[in-house]
C-alpha cells in the first residue's frame, strides 16, 4: 500500500485519491432523508417538510419547488447547527394507497 492513500480491501491496484474514504463515509454519517410534501394550487406548487416545522416553500413548478425545498432544508439545518440546537431526526413517512370510485 502507498502512503498517503487508501486502498480497498481485496484490491490492490484499485487505490483512491487522498480523503475519498473519509469523503465518503462523513456523507453517509451525515444523510438524513425527510419526507417532503408537495401540494398543487391553482397558482403553482407548495412543498413543506413535517418534520421541519416552519419550512415551507412555494413555486410556479414542481420543479422550481423541489430545488427550493432542498435549499430551505439546508438553511435550516445549518441554522440549527449554527445555533447548536439539536437537528430533528426523520420520523415522517409516506404511502401512496390507491382507492377505487364506485
């Protein structure tokens, strides 16, 4: 094994560039997945995360809601983690059921 590198267990000749593991394994620490809901308006699209109570966003498009939210939920970890407050852990989920019309 090279010095400074890291390299994977039963392969050899596959090495990685400094810091990829540690890269890797700090995203994988730190994943959280919150359910978002998004509701369609007569306007244009709302999302909000139940578990982040207050953060909510509107758009013309699904699409522009969806990069939004993502964005809303970064600002407020980061706020929270700034503020050192703890960060909520997931506990929402979401089912599709499907019923028929009599």
């Amino acid at each position: 094994m090279k010095a400074g590198r890291v390299t994977l267990p039963g392969h050899p000749n596959d090495d990685l560039p400094p810091g990829t593991l540690n890269s890797v394994l700090k995203q994988a620490v730190e994943s959280m997945n919150y359910v978002v809901v998004y509701e369609k308006s007569a306007t244009g699209w709302a999302a909000y995360v139940s578990d982040l109570p207050g953060v909510v966003t509107t758009g013309p498009s699904r699409s522009e809601v969806r990069s939004l939210i993502q964005q809303a939920i970064e600002f407020h970890l980061d706020g929270l983690k700034e503020d050192r407050l703890p960060i909520p852990e997931p506990s929402a989920e979401a089912e599709i059921i499907s019923v028929s019309q009599r």
